[in-house]
C-alpha cells in the first residue's frame, strides 16, 4: 500500500509547457504501454467503428491506435486545452485528423449521444477524477450494446516495493523538475483495486472486470 488515504493531486496539466514535455515524453516511452492496450483490445475483437477516449492528454494512445487499427475513428476529449493543443498538433503531424478528432471535454459529461460508442479507451485518468462513478455511468450511456472498454490506472494499494522500483525508473528517465514527482503523486491519488470494484458495483456500467497488474489496475469487458 502506498498511502492508506487517497490524496488528491493538484493537476498542474492545463500548463502549456508541460504538456508540451509530456507529449514528447509519451512518444518517447509510450511503445510498450501501447501495445499491451493495442493487444487486449484486438482480444476484445474490436477492428473498426466509433472510440472514445477519455482523458487523452496528448492524444498518443488514440493516434497510435487509429494508426494501427484503421477502421476505427476516435473521439478523444481532455479537461484541459493545452492537451487538447498538443493533441491537435500532433494528430496534424501524423496525418490522422480526419479519424481522431480532439475537443475539449469532460469525463462527467461525455459528448456523445446515448449506446453511440464501440469502444471507450480510459488510460492513467482514473486518478484525476473525483466522481470516478459518474464516468463510468457516462460510459455505460453512450456504449452501443457490446460494446467494450479498456481503462487502465495506477493501484494505491501495489505493492511498495515494486513501485519503488518503478518510481525510480520514472526519475531516471524524466529530466523536467516539475514531473519528476508525478508519478509518486499520481500513486497516491489513484484508487484501490477494492475502491474501484465497489464504485464499478454500484454503477451502471454492466459486464466488467477488473484485475491487479504491477501496479496498475485493468478495468475491461469481461
Ligand atoms: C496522466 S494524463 C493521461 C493522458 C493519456 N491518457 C496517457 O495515458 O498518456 C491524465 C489526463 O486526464 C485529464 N483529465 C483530468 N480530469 C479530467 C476530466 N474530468 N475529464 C477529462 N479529462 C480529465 C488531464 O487533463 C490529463 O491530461
């Protein structure tokens, strides 16, 4: 366990220099995170149709996926517009505007007509959110019946030692001061995985499961 109590993070996100820094960090490191989301997702038997993303930061996560997967379309929204900025310029540079379309948005409100969406993507957000219910309520809205999900997020509740580990890989690869505590931070900020299985419990969201790895936790369509 990291901290018995979750300890909220004060988002410094919507600043426009560090979001530049974490969209050259993400294309830098985020490979191998993606193909494990890229493979659960093919598993889940999802080729083409509509996705949504939910905190997308800079967009990487969607644009690599659209690039892999190219029968799909994305919607991908972020609260915060440097994101959504960084997002726009870097869907431009890869050529991908048409089938991955940022906007501005939030978690509780998603801007989506209801059983809409084929695939709803959720990828180190779930820390951020307040009312981590409401989303899930919102995602079980606007999915097509079968549609299917992939949320992933950090665990308070891994194992100290492992994420001593990964905190100091984190510190030897992140060079800006600001970011380098971030993901200590985001560790204390994020759920148990018993947290997150009573919240999924009373929600709306129907058919899900939700397993322990490293120190995330996998929340998708069983
Ligand atoms: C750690 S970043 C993850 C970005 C991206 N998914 C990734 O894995 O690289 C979390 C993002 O969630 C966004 N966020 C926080 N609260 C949100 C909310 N209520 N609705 C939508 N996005 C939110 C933040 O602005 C931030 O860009």
């Amino acid at each position: 366990m990291i901290a018995e109590e979750r300890i909220p993070e004060t988002s410094p996100l919507e600043d426009e220099s560090l979001a530049n820094y974490y969209s050259r960090m993400a294309k830098k490191y985020m490979r191998f995170p993606l193909k494990r989301v890229l493979s659960r997702i093919r598993a889940l038997g999802v080729e083409e149709g509509l996705a949504l993303d939910v905190g997308t930061g800079p967009g990487i996560f969607p644009l690599w996926i659209a690039q892999a997967l190219t029968g799909i379309k994305f919607i991908a929204i972020d609260l915060s517009p440097a994101m959504i900025q960084e997002a726009q310029f870097n869907a431009k540079e890869m050529g991908l505007e048409d089938r991955v379309l940022f906007q501005v948005g939030s978690a509780y409100a998603l801007p989506l007509r209801d059983k809409t969406v084929d695939l709803i993507i959720c990828l180190n957000t779930l820390h951020h959110l307040e009312d981590p219910l409401s989303f899930f309520n919102e995602a079980s809205r606007v999915l097509k019946e079968g549609g299917k999900f992939v949320m992933v997020d950090l665990r308070r509740d891994a194992p100290k030692p492992v994420a001593i580990f990964f905190n100091l890989l984190w510190r030897l690869m992140i060079r800006e001061a600001r970011a380098r505590k971030g993901l200590w931070n985001s560790l204390k900020a994020s759920f148990t995985l018993e947290e997150c299985k009573k919240l999924l419990q009373r929600s709306a969201l129907q058919g899900w499961k939700i397993y322990p790895q490293a120190i995330e936790m996998w929340i998708e369509s069983a």
